[in-house]
C-alpha cells in the first residue's frame, strides 16, 4: 500500500460528496443527463 500511497493522496473523486442527496436520476438516460455538468476533473 505505502507503494501507491503518493498516487492514492493526489486522487479527486469525479463527483462531488452528495451529489444525488436533492435529486434522484429516473434512469441512467437522466443520469448522464443530471452528471454531465457536475464532473470535478478537468477534461484536457
């Protein structure tokens, strides 16, 4: 573990903490939906 522990520290989830906490997606169609915009990581 102490192997990969730099890596695992740098890590951000892509969503948020919560993110489904006010809204629940009806289908994985109105999920893609509800997520496209909500993504932390930076597309390059």
């Amino acid at each position: 573990m102490e192997l990969y522990r730099e890596i695992f520290d740098k890590y951000v989830n892509r969503y948020p903490p919560n993110l489904f906490a006010d809204y629940q997606p009806e289908n994985t169609a109105d999920a893609a939906r509800y997520l496209a915009d909500k993504s932390v990581w930076e597309h390059e």
